[in-house]
C-alpha cells in the first residue's frame, strides 16, 4: 500500500525495500530524472521494473508516478525505439530529432521505463542517439536497466548524477522475507540477495531456427523473427530481404535492425511504415501498411505489393503516390475534398503553396488542375454542388472559385451572401481579432443543390446558413480543426435530404450535428491528441464518418451497421475525403486511398 492508499501489487523476494526506493525517487521532484537500476545477473532487475510497469500505469496513478511510455530495449535500435515512443506517446515520428522536439514542444511531463537497455543492438548508440537527448527536456525522467559498467551506463552524460538503485547491494532486500521466500520455493537462501540463483531458471532457450530449404512463410512468427535476428546479429538478411512477405510474418524490430543499411524498394517502404507496424500485432495489417507504402512506386516495388495482398486484412490500399517515389506527387497534401459537379468522381488537393491539383478519385491518375487567383497558404477546401470551389487560407479567410460553366446549385452570389453571413457569425476574418474570430474549417455537402458551406471557427463553434440565417453551435473546447458533411435520406420516395455534419477539434472530440436539430449530446469519438482531418460519406447501410488524430491514426466508423476500422499508414494524415468506399488520406509525404472494405 502506498501513502495516497493505492495498492501496488505484491512484490516478492524481500524486495519491498527497493520498490520503496524506486516509489521514493518517482515521488521526490528533486531526485535526479535519470534513475538506473543495477546489479550482477540474476539480480532481479527486469523483474523489479516489470513491478513499476504493473503498478504505475492504470489511469488513477497520480501524475508524478505515472509511466507514459515503456521500451523494452531487448534487439531494439535507434530507430525502433523512436517508433514505439512515439506510438505510446500520441506522436509520429522516424528520427530522433523530430521525436525529441515533438515532446518538447508538448511540454507534458513524461516518464519512461526501459527495461534490458543493456540488450539493446547497440545499447551506447541507443543512449547517445535518443535516450541522452531526452534527458536533456528538462519535463523528461528515465528509469532504465543498466547494469554498472556497462555500454549503456557509462553513455548517459545529460544527468551526470543518477539516481542508482544497485540489486546487488543488500540493503535493498530484506533479509527474513527473502529466506522466507527462498523456502517456500525450495531454493538456498545463502544466494541473498540475488532471487536469480534461487529460483534456478535458466536463460529463456533460444527460439529454434527453421531448417534450411523450409517454407520460411509457414515457419511461424518466433521462428521466423529468430532468423531475422540471427541476420541483423550477421549483418547480411540474404534472401529473407528478397520476400516482402516476411517483413510483414515476423516481430518488426528484428526485422528493422537487419534491414538497417538496405536501400531497396522493401526497406524504404517498410522504413517509412514504421511507425504503423511497429506495435501492430496482426501480421495481415502490417502486411497492408508495408503494401500501401510499395504502391506507386517502381516495377519491383510493384510485384512486392502484389505478393503482400496474399494476406487478407481489414483494408487494403488500392493506390499511392508518395514523395520521392512518383512525379504526379502533389506535395504535402493540407486539404482534401471529394468532388462535385465538374469535379464529380475526382478529388482536389492543395498543397502548402496553395495550388490546387485534381485527381481522379477511383485510380489516382492527374486529373488537372484549379486555377486559383493569387495562391496562397490553405487550411481548407470544399466543393459545392453547383461546382464552386470554397477555398479557406492558412488566416482564415475565404474565398470562392466560380465554375466555369452555370451548374444547379447556389450560384456565387448567393454564396458569397451566405460566406458574409457566416463570416459575420463567426466574430471576424482572423483569429487575431479575438476569441470569437477566425474561420478554421469549411465543409460542402455535394448531395444537397441549394446548400452553402459550413464553416468551423476558432472557438470551437460550427456554423450552417439556411433560409438566409446562420445556425451555429459550440461543438468544442478550442478550435475547430476538421470538418465534413454529408447528406442523408432523399430520393422521390422519401423524406427530403438532411445534411450532417461531422467536426474533429484540437480538444480531440470528433462531433456530430443536423443542423436542422441539436447537435449529439457526447462525441462519436474522442481521443487525447487533436484530429486532424474528418470526412463523412453515406452508403446504403447509412452514414460514414471518418476521422485522424495527430498520432496518425485513422478511424472509420460506420453509424449504419457499427463497424469500426482503425488504421495507420506511418505518417500522419492532415486531410481526408469519403469517394464511395475509398478513403482518401493527404500526408505530408503522400497522397493514397484504401478500400475500407478490406
């Protein structure tokens, strides 16, 4: 039991001294952020922080003993590590660099535990290349493996006085409870203070290698992985790195260390899916992340792709066209929206100069483009039903293109009625000029002729202009940072369409809204990092709504039937658009779709 009267798990060996101690340094704010725990094999140091881990990771821990993060370091590199952080952390990351800002721009306290540092491919690289830099945040706390004299010890320079907790030393465990433990497990007391020697387990015995000529895709996971191992250890994959197939069968960090130094079609793309597979349990879902990052790239790439598909997963990418990789790449795709009218069956994206690039929805091929007057910085774009491209910039003011030829639908003075309106609603053209101000997001509904834009503003209101009024509701704490609708019902044998509106904001809550009714009283989904992009859709089951989050992460729920589909691609996802059942997703270093059906 500790002083706040939460209960930690049980702790055996007489070790109640140590995890006092460690509780001790969790709860001191002037104990040094660096915390080794030490001591000869044996010693019981993976055991005492899997302990930590156990207690001090549920959400009623208070705030200074919370851990956010826990990196078992056993085979992992540089790279590896920068994945899992970020993935625990709601953060995307490849390098160390943009990990370490990300954190501290975030400026949250974080903890993290890193067990078996010293079995880490190269444990002094691993501290010199990320885990020192961490340190040097000054809201960031270690608490690692390390054993005395180690790589991993001696590399540490940013706190110069750790705190250490050595194992070894007697005075961490009790001396009557350890014998009495040692009893009741048969084993001889005079190894105190070590529990390793009492209870007699051997090392855990290697994992059995497949012989050679096996079929290495039905060899199985922890086979397989053991090979990917044995290579990284040899520093050659040899012909496991020529089958795509078994990146995708085999646990991602032995695979990452022995495809480190390749610079084939595979590895770029399995580098670039990394943050993605890196926790992803189902070998099907690594298998069509690695697949989607292959698309629209090169022949061979091609035929790895191909190969991948033979793994059903819940999605699958139907085309890509990624930076570095493809000449019709549009840039870093800030906004995304399904077409209407001339645009039918295509999506626009603009990237960050304020170019606007159409492309046909159902294979990716260049469209062409929207010529915009004066181009600049976007953060939203939508399409009305009567072809009108609404264009909102990075400071909040919007701007219509008209189409070039008269389609159904609110013409452009209507519309620029209605943007007045909203504008007006909204409290002002930027969010400079106060908390009211500041178009944030925008959203056409190209099912329904006669409707105007919606817009999102600044302070978490969502504006509708019908009947010549403006409807507005405060849908979010914060800034409206996503918005999409769509259109349900109509038909000549049913009720008029309805519009519905889907909002993500920066407080993380994805909202919905019928505008011509109340708004849900709860969010459909919410999260604790920001959305970044929603689209919304409808089938013949009922509505879509799509949403991500600054972690990456996408999630596609149907309101229809209840399905949830939640996935990754290793970047983060800025924009996104519904074109039947293809999800479109803009990112800052590509432009692909994926069959939600799978």
């Amino acid at each position: 039991m500790t002083q706040d009267g939460r209960r930690m798990p049980p702790l055996g060996a007489g070790r109640k001294p140590a995890g006092l101690a460690l509780l001790g340094w969790l709860d001191d704010p002037r104990a040094p952020r660096l915390c080794r725990v030490a001591g000869p094999p044996g010693a019981g140091k993976s055991h005492l922080l899997a302990w930590l881990v156990r207690g001090c990771t549920t959400e009623t821990v208070p705030g200074a003993r919370r851990i956010h993060a826990v990196l078992p370091a056993a085979g992992a590199t540089v790279r590896t590590a920068v994945w899992s952080l970020g993935r625990q952390l709601d953060l995307v990351a490849h390098a160390p660099g943009p990990l370490v800002e990300a954190i501290a721009a975030d400026g949250r306290p974080v903890l993290i535990c890193i067990p078996g540092l010293d079995e880490a491919v190269d444990p002094a690289g691993l501290v010199t290349g990320l885990l020192d830099p961490l340190l040097r945040l000054p809201g960031v706390r270690l608490v690692v493996g390390a054993a005395t004299g180690g790589a991993a010890a001696g590399a540490f320079t940013a706190v110069p006085a750790p705190a250490v907790l050595d194992l070894g030393d007697p005075q961490w465990t009790d001396r009557a409870r350890f014998d009495q433990w040692a009893a009741v497990r048969g084993g001889d007391a005079a190894a105190y203070p070590l529990p390793g020697p009492v209870l007699g387990a051997p090392a855990a015995p290697p994992a059995p290698l497949p012989p050679a000529g096996a079929d290495l895709r039905a060899a199985g996971e922890e086979a397989l992985s053991a090979l990917w191992a044995a290579a990284a250890a040899g520093g050659d994959p040899g012909p496991l790195a020529a089958d795509p197939l078994l990146y995708a069968l085999a646990d991602p960090v032995p695979v990452t260390a022995a495809v480190e130094r390749r610079d084939d079609a595979p590895a770029r793309a399995w580098r670039a899916a990394g943050p993605a597979v890196i926790d992803e349990p189902d070998p099907a879902v690594r298998a069509a992340v690695l697949r989607t990052r292959l698309l629209g790239a090169d022949p061979v790439a091609a035929a790895a792709a191909a190969v991948l598909a033979q793994l059903p997963a819940p999605w699958s990418g139907r085309w890509a066209r990624w930076e570095g990789a493809d000449p019709d790449w549009p840039g870093p795709a800030v906004a995304i929206t399904a077409g209407a009218g001339p645009y039918l069956s295509q999506v626009l994206v603009a990237d960050p100069t304020g170019a606007v690039r159409t492309f046909d929805a159902a294979t990716g091929r260049r469209a062409g483009a929207v010529v915009v007057p004066a181009p600049r910085p976007l953060r939203g774009l939508a399409v009305t039903a009567g072809g009108s491209v609404v264009l909102l910039d990075a400071w909040g003011r919007a701007e219509l293109v008209a189409p070039a030829e008269p389609r159904p639908g609110l013409e452009p003075y209507g519309l620029m009625t209605a943007l007045d309106a909203v504008r007006s609603a909204a409290g002002g053209p930027t969010p400079a000029e106060g908390p009211g101000g500041g178009l944030s997001a925008v959203a056409a509904i190209g099912g329904l002729a006669d409707s105007a834009p919606a817009f999102g503003d600044a302070a978490g209101a969502v504006h509708w202009y019908e009947d010549g009024k403006v409807v507005s509701e405060r849908l979010h704490h914060g800034p409206v940072t996503a918005l999409a609708g769509t259109a349900l019902g109509g038909g000549p044998l049913s009720d008029p369409e309805i519009p519905l509106l889907a909002s993500g904001g920066f407080d993380g809550a994805v909202r919905l809204w019928g505008p011509r009714s109340g708004p849900m009283p709860e969010p459909s989904d919410r999260r604790g990092c920001p959305v970044t992009a929603v689209a919304a859709g409808t089938t013949a089951a009922g509505p879509v709504v799509a949403a991500a989050w600054s972690d990456g992460l996408v999630r596609v729920r149907d309101l229809g039937t209840g399905r949830v589909l939640d996935l990754r691609t290793g970047s983060e996802v800025w924009s996104l658009a519904l074109a039947g059942t293809l999800l479109v997703l803009g990112m800052p270093d590509g432009l692909a779709a994926v069959d939600t059906r799978g």
